[in-house]
C-alpha cells in the first residue's frame, strides 16, 4: 500500500486501530502520522489523547496504561511508537509484552496505535506483523522514483504559485541526491531546495535552469560525475572550483577519492556491458543504477575507452596505497587527481 492509499484510508476515516508505517521515505510517514493525529485528536485535548513513545520495551507500562484507558472528550486516541524496532528482525520484544500488545489490538477500540519503522521493513514472520498484514495495517511507503519525483517538484512550486518546466524539475531531482543508490536523503531535503529557490524568487513566477544551478546543493554523486568529466577534459580550473565546493561542504578527501574510484569502476563495468551487447535498460538493471546516472555514464563512456579507464584506476589505486600508508598527504594526493596528474 502507497501514501497515497494511505491517505485514502484516513480521509475515508478507516484507519484501524494499530497499524505499521515503515519504509525508506520518511517525509511521507510522518505525513501519514500527522494526517491521522489531525483526524482524530482536537488540539484542546492533545495533552490527554495523544501520546508518542520513541520505544516501548523499557517504558512498556506507561504504553500500556496509556492505549488502556479511554479518551477524553475524545472518538480516539492516538498512540505513536517512533521506532518499532521490535517487529523488524534485529529486535525483539518481551514475551509478555507480546501478549499484552496481541490483546490490545484484539480488544481495543478507543486507540489507534501506529508503528514506526523508518528506513528498515518488519519482519512478516512475527506474529504481530502477521496480524497487522492480515487487516491490511501494514504499510509501506518508500522513497519516489525518477518520474514521480519531478512531478513531486512541479507541484511544490506550483504550491507557492511559481512555474517550473518539467526539464528544470528532473535537473533538481536527479542533483539533490534523493535518487542516489543507499541515499539517505528524503523529501525533507528536496523541500528545503524548493523553499530555499522559491524563496529566492520574489520578482518573478518564472524558475529558470540559473535559479536552480546556482542556488541548488550539489550531492557528492552528482559533483563527483563533474569533476571526474573535468579531469577526463583537462579542465583544470573548472575541476578545482568543483573540489573547493566539496571542500568547503565539509567532504574528506579520502572519502572524495573513493567515489573518484568508485565513478570509474561503474564507468569500466557500463563500458564492458556495452561492448558485451547489452542495451541500454538491460545495463541498467545488471549495474541496479538509476536511469539518470546510466545516461551520465553512457555519455562519459563515449570519450573514455576501456584501456584509458583501466589506467585511471590503477593510478587512483595507488594514489591511494600512497595516501594510506603516509607517502603522501590526502590533500595533496587529491589535488594530484584534480590537477590531472592522471594522463
């Protein structure tokens, strides 16, 4: 089930009484919970109707005593556990507990309690999670892709009556880092890039591609695709404005050196895929890479052959042997890089 059921289900007031949120997209589980709290709890009453746990195996009684009695002046309460770790495979819960927990979703009425299980699925095994799967009170909301997120984009600007080409939105989404393989990144960043530029625009309804380029952050998987293209091109100047922004954003060297490498591997496998006979979407699917960052590839590819990329590699390995064991300092090893010491 989407948010978007989700928010059916609330605004059709058939939210049961327990239920688990989990899921990789934080910003819309805790649009979810906020939905249901504004349904069902008035805020003169917030104090006596709502009541949110971060867990609940060392503080199980006072859980327990608060989804046990009934609600003041109230349909419902609302209880929220922000981290259930307990219904995921790594947690547990006291046997006890258990039970207890079995028989308030058996028998209560008078709360709605909401799991939260962020970045992480529970596990389908426990027999809580078996019953909440059962009355269609699992939920899982994860992070959006390429296409909904540029449409996500327009209707936020839209929100603040400002104009957005579709182009310029899939330039936000692909360089805000949401999209990125393991991104932690949620919708809360992307929203404060659009608050950031909407509030920028005061004299105009109009964002442009120069609005975004240069108020937009960069993410390190997009930075790292241009620096590696400057360093490939020879364009020192530009390859150095790019390092001093990374550096500047509190970046370590090592850790920009390892994507530098990283980039080349995933560059060496495109090119050998390529050369295999593999389309383009099938390249996609082998490498589990977005489709923003295979194009990116497909068009660096172009000017790099395999025996240059193998040579990359293998000066950024020893670049690196050098740096780890205190020949050179990071620093200077990066700037090596940057300067196109690589040939």
């Amino acid at each position: 089930m989407s948010y978007k059921n989700a928010i059916d289900m609330i605004k059709k007031d058939k939210v049961p009484n327990s239920i688990i949120f989990c899921g990789t997209e934080e910003y819309y589980i805790d649009c979810a919970v906020d939905n249901i709290k504004e349904k069902y709890v008035e805020d003169d009453y917030e104090t006596m109707n709502y009541m949110a746990f971060e867990k609940i195996e060392n503080n199980f009684d006072d859980f327990f005593e608060f989804v046990s009695t009934f609600p003041f002046m109230s349909e419902k309460k609302v209880c929220v556990v922000k981290d259930a770790a307990f219904l995921t495979s790594a947690g547990s819960l006291n046997k006890n507990y258990e039970d207890k927990l079995l028989n308030i979703m058996d028998g209560n009425e008078d709360c709605i309690i909401i799991f939260l299980i962020k970045g992480r699925k529970f596990d389908s095994r426990k027999k809580l999670v078996k019953r909440l799967k059962k009355e269609n009170a699992a939920i899982e909301i994860n992070k959006l892709n390429e296409i909904e997120l540029s449409k996500y984009i327009v209707n936020k600007f839209k929100n603040h009556n400002l104009v957005i080409n579709l182009s310029d939105a899939d330039y936000i989404a692909n360089n805000s880092g949401y999209l990125e393989y393991e991104s932690t990144i949620s919708l809360y960043h992307v929203n404060n890039e659009i608050e950031k530029i909407a509030a920028y625009k005061l004299s105009s309804n109009n964002i442009s591609f120069e609005d975004i380029d240069a108020l937009l952050i960069k993410s390190v998987e997009s930075n790292i695709f241009k620096l590696v293209d400057c360093i490939c091109e020879g364009n020192k100047k530009k390859a150095f404005e790019i390092l001093d922004e990374m550096l500047l954003n509190k970046m370590p060297e090592p850790y920009i050196i390892h994507m530098i490498s990283r980039q080349y591997r995933m560059l060496y496998q495109y090119v050998i895929l390529n050369k295999k006979g593999y389309t383009f979407n099938e390249i996609m699917r082998k490498m589990k890479i977005k489709k923003f960052v295979a194009a990116k590839l497909s068009r660096q590819a172009r000017s790099l052959n395999l025996e240059k990329i193998q040579y990359y590699m293998e000066e950024l390995l020893d670049m690196d042997r050098k740096i780890k064991t205190g020949e050179i300092d990071s620093r200077i090893g990066l700037e090596l890089i940057t300067n196109g010491i690589i040939k």
